[in-house]
C-alpha cells in the first residue's frame, strides 16, 4: 500500500521500500548501530504507548526500551531479524539485546506526517523535523532526531 493522502504513510506488511520513499531525492540509506536494549515479551495482547502514538501489541511481541527511556513495539515474527540476545539472555526470553545492523531508508520530514503500521490500526504520528524510516521489511517507523543521531549511521 503507497500513501493513502498526503502525509499518510502506510506499512505494507511485504518485504522492500516504499517507493515513495526510496525514490525521494531528500533519502538518505542508513545502517543501525549496535546498541543495547532492554526487552520484555507481553504474554497477552495489549497497547504501547510510544512518543508517536499508541500501539498494539499481540501476544509474543517485544516492548522495548531504548537507552533515552522510549518504548516500542517490534513484532514476534520480525523481532529475530531486528535484535540478538546478549549473554546470559538467550533468544526469547526478557532481558537485554542489540540492535542488528540493518541497513534503512530514511527521509528528513519537513512537516507533520502519519503512519499507519502494518497491523492496519496503530498510528503513528511524526512532527516536522522527525525521521520516516523504511526498514524493507513493510515495516515503518518514526524516529526523533535526537534518537536518529545516537542510533544511525548515514550511509549515503
């Protein structure tokens, strides 16, 4: 699904980029950096609330904590692709992991925008000056400035 009005971005839930992103000459591709986290598994279907918006979770979902105290949602079905255990926690269990070092698009907003995720209900919303980030798996998000410059690396 491309965007819906203007300023509405949505998840399609398919593996690659939006090409409303991807073909924005203002994209900048992007490597995440290594950095821990704190993770905790809902053992039922329950609501994030994130500086962007509330989110639904489904039982198996991760909560996250980042190192500033934000909090986010990363589906059970992609978490493993996203995130690995550091010892003594092993993979599916609560405690902490580290970023993989995916590679991401990004576009610099220049006005309020939303996305709607790929569950089709959670709705984030971004302000002027926030990241649209593209992770190629359907996925989107948005990410803070500050958050962006201590958990990205500019690639191109």
């Amino acid at each position: 699904m491309s965007q819906a009005r203007a300023g509405l971005y949505c998840s399609s839930g398919q593996q690659g980029h939006l090409s409303s992103i991807s073909d924005d000459p203002r994209r900048v591709r992007a490597r995440k950096l290594e950095r821990e986290i704190h993770v905790e598994f809902t053992p039922v279907a329950c609501t994030v609330q994130t500086r962007e918006g509330l989110v639904h979770a489904k039982p198996g979902d991760a909560i996250i904590t980042g190192t500033a105290g934000e909090r986010w949602r990363v589906s059970h079905e992609r978490f493993g692709e996203k995130y690995r255990p550091v010892p003594p926690t092993r993979a599916g269990e609560p405690g902490r992991y580290v970023s993989r070092p995916n590679r991401v698009l990004a576009l610099p907003m220049t006005r309020a925008f939303d996305v709607l995720l790929a569950d089709g209900e959670s709705q984030l919303h971004g302000q002027a000056g926030d990241w649209l980030v593209d992770y190629g798996d359907g996925s989107l998000g948005v990410v803070a400035p500050a958050i962006f410059a201590t958990t990205y690396e500019i690639i191109t």
